[in-house]
C-alpha cells in the first residue's frame, strides 16, 4: 500500500510540493503519494480526523492554517513552539506531532544564498505563520534588529519585535534587508503587492518567499535599483527536505537540494 503524504491549504493549484516530495519519496524508494487538499476552514477540523483516519503519515501545511493546526495536533516540537506556527505534522496510529520546517529550510537558503543576517537590520513583511518562522530564525541568528510590517498591529505582542504598519514603512523604513513572507505577488495575483516600489531603494538586499513566478515583481524592482534578489524556491525545497526527515527518520544529502531546483527551474518555471 503506499504511503500517503499531502499538503493541506484554502488555494493550491500553484503549489510545486508534490513534485518536490515525489522527487525525495523516489529518492528515498518509499512507494508513496503526495497528494493536495484543499479545505475550507469551516472543514478543517473534519479534514484532520480524515487524515487519522485514512491514515495519513504527513502533511504539510500552508496559507492560511499554520497557527490554526497548531490547536488541533496533540503535541508540538520545540521550535514549532518558540515560532508559534507549524508547516509540518507527523502521524503515528492517530497521535499527532507539529514541526515547523519552515525555520530550517530559511536558515539553509540564507546560506545557499550567502546572505549574512548578523547584526543587521531587517524588515519583515507580513506576520502569519511563514513570517513568524523567519522571524525566529533571524533572532536565532542575531539580527541586530527586526521589524515586522503588518496590516494591524493589534493582538501581535506575541512576536516580541517592533511593529510597524505599511504606511510608517513608506515614511520611515530603511535598513539591510527586505523579506517579503505575505503571499502578495504569487501567481495568479502578480501585480497585488504590498509596498510600493521605491521602498525597495532602502535596502541591500531584497527576499521574496514567494517561488511562483521565478521572478516576482519584487525582485524586478530590486533589480532596476541594482539590488541583490532572491526568490523562495531554495527555502521551498529544503523545507521538503527536512519534513520528510521528520515523517521517515532519515537523514538526506543536501546536495539533493540542488538536484531538485535545478529540475524545477529548467522544466517547471519558465518565467
């Protein structure tokens, strides 16, 4: 019987998961099946009894149920619970574990990329559970300081950095580095952002998490102003990576990172 594996989201028909992990599941000569649910949140709770009950061995999650899940599985792992969202969880004869493997797969893009967030300034757009992932794996990696720019700063005490609206951003914001973690840009909504472009001026490097288009139009932006881009694909694949570590008590070559992204961006984005 093959084992069962899924990503559970609102909108996925863009999403690149089920080739990543059936690259990895190949790799790791698993007979298994990666699969996408799309669940209203109104279901979502009848949804993850499903899974039990089908006997799912993993699921990835995304936009908008990364902190909502967190209430529904019966046990988080530390870093699941210093970030306060989860991405992944794990099910062994019902009982349920959340990881986040967004956090690994960050710290290891930043280091693909060659991007040093040591004492610098850093400005994060948005607040959800990618976000909060992004925000912990900087104060991990000693940012001097971390701005979080959101839409309503009420009831987000809980991420303990400074928070600021995107009107005092356009007026104020300025410092090392930009990381884009709202879902504004992705396909099919390309031209819904949420900065105007001359903000991108006051940074040195620009981070878009979003993967689909290759290129968003942040990243056309930074560079009209000569400034470095990078988009989410590396963080994408080496969050898979380590999620499926977590669901089958493996350890996998790195390398095979690149083997994945190199496939996706020869025969998957032609952007």
């Amino acid at each position: 019987m093959n084992e069962i594996y899924g990503l559970l989201g609102k909108k996925l028909g863009y999403s690149f998961s089920p080739i990543i992990h059936n690259i990895i599941l190949k790799e790791l000569n698993i007979n298994g099946l990666y699969c996408l649910f799309e669940v209203e949140e109104d279901k979502l709770n009848l949804a993850f009894e499903g899974f039990k009950i089908l006997k799912i061995k993993g699921i990835n999650v995304t936009i908008p149920y990364k902190i909502k899940t967190m209430e529904l599985v019966d046990e988080l792992s530390l870093e699941a619970k210093n970030i306060g969202s989860i991405n992944t969880i794990k099910f062994m004869e019902g009982y349920s574990i959340g990881y986040n493997t967004d956090y690994f797969g960050f710290i290891s893009s930043l280091s693909k990329y060659n991007i040093d967030v040591k004492n610098k300034i850093v400005y994060v757009l948005g607040t959800g559970g990618a976000s909060r992932a992004v925000i912990q794996a900087l104060k991990d990696l000693n940012s001097k300081k971390i701005i979080a720019v959101t839409r309503n700063k009420k009831n987000k005490k809980d991420l303990d950095v400074e928070l600021i609206d995107y009107y005092e951003l356009s007026k104020k914001g300025k410092g090392d580095i930009l990381i884009n973690c709202t879902p504004l840009g992705m396909n099919p909504d390309l031209d819904i952002l949420p900065i105007e472009r001359d903000i991108i001026a006051n940074f040195s490097i620009v981070y878009d998490l979003i993967y689909n288009p290759k290129e968003t139009i942040l990243m056309k932006w930074a560079k009209q102003f000569n400034i470095p881009s990078y988009n989410g694909m590396a963080m994408l694949v080496y969050q898979a990576i380590k999620a499926q570590e977590v669901w089958n008590g493996t350890n996998l070559d790195i390398k095979l990172a690149d083997k994945i992204i190199e496939i996706l961006n020869k025969d998957v984005l032609k952007m």
